[in-house]
C-alpha cells in the first residue's frame, strides 16, 4: 500500500514538473482587443454615464483594462458598475478583496451571503457574492463576482486560481476580470434595491461573454 502510494505520489509530481516545463516554454498570451469599452451603454432600461478614478487608484490596481459607469434608470436610480481586467500576463486576477477594502474606505459589513444567478449559456445558476455594507448615513448593496475565459464564472480566489490554471494548461491563457455591480439603499427599500442589483447582474454576467477582450500568443 506505501508503495503503490508513493509511486502515485511520485507520478504526480513528475507530470506536475512536466506541464511546469512544457508552459514555461509556451508563447506567453498579451492583449490584443479589450472590447469591454464596447459594453452597451443601456442594460436593462439603465443608461450609462462613464467616469474614471484618480490615477493613484489605477496605478494601485493595475488592470489592463477597466470600467467604471454609473447606469440611471429613468426614474432616477443608480447603478454603479466597476470592472478590471487582468490578462494572462498579469496572472489574470486582482488584490483587490472588498472584504478587506470596505471596512478601510469607512463601511461596516452587516451582511454577506452567496445569491444564484440563471446564466443562459449553461442553463444553470451559478453562485455570486453579496455584500450589505453600512455607514453612518447610507447602506450599499454590493453583487461582486470573478470570470474568467468569457464565460466561467466562480465566486471566490481559490476557485478563480483553480479555473485559471486549467486555462493556462487547456488553452494557454488565464484571464480573468473582477466585476462588481453596487447600488445605495435606505433601510426601507433594501429589499427592492437588492433585487434590482441582482436583476442588473444576471443581465450583465450574460452580456460579457460577447465583448470578452482577446488575447494573442507572442513568441519569447
């Protein structure tokens, strides 16, 4: 039984160490096409406006491509969008973690919970991360997610980096972009609110496949 064990063990590793070897030497991907400034301007009945952060934020993290709109309805509510980019050669994520974020921008997590979004694709629904934020004077409502390859969408880090690595051995990529939809709530429509954010994401998470940016291999 040890034997068998270490021989399996011993197997593993040697293909670990050859897929290691055989990617280092692969064409390492980079972005050619962002297409996400090509996302609609109206989604669901919200208009978009665009709007940028002060340069020190972009610096800080460091996307390849970003979005940041805020979507009005024409009754006068407000969706935030924001999302980054990170292509292959960026390790195809983020630092950022708005569980940590929030609380150093001043907001107090009251609530956090994983809600179901239909995507259409697949026919299934697929877990995203929701977040019920508070200050003094306001609430924030927060759907925030990973995607990775267009269409695999996951909910947290450690399946992100799974996803990512199957990309880079499968198809020799692992991008990927963090998307966060958020809208201000009072204390008396919090319930509406939130089901317009997730109704807003279930759209948008359907709608990014198509203007998903595109990445080309280059020689070392």
């Amino acid at each position: 039984m040890r034997n068998a064990s270490f021989i399996t063990a011993l197997i593993l590793l040697l293909l670990t160490g050859v897929a290691s070897t055989l990617m280092a030497y692969r064409p390492v991907p980079v972005v050619v096409a962002t297409n996400l400034e090509k996302l609609p301007m109206e989604i669901d009945g919200y208009r978009a406006v665009e709007d940028t952060f002060p340069e020190s934020v972009y610096k800080e993290l460091n996307a390849d491509k970003h979005i940041y709109r805020h979507y009005r309805s024409a009754d006068g509510g407000v969706i935030d969008l924001y999302i980054g980019y990170y292509g292959t050669a960026k390790g195809g994520r983020t630092g950022h973690n708005p569980y940590a974020c929030l609380p150093g921008a001043g907001l107090a997590i009251v609530d956090s919970d994983v809600v179901k979004l239909e995507q259409l694709e697949t026919n299934k629904k697929v877990p995203v991360n929701y977040i019920l934020a508070h200050t003094e004077d306001r609430n924030l409502i927060m759907i925030h997610w990973y995607q990775t390859a267009g269409n695999k969408v996951v909910s947290n880090g450690w399946q992100q980096n799974i996803e990512r690595l199957r990309g880079r051995v499968l198809d020799n990529r692992n991008d990927g972009a963090f998307i966060r939809v958020s809208v201000s709530a009072t204390d008396k429509d919090l319930s509406t609110q939130k089901e317009k954010a997730v109704q807003f994401s279930r759209t948008l998470l359907n709608t990014l496949p198509s203007y998903w940016p595109l990445e080309k291999a280059t020689p070392h």
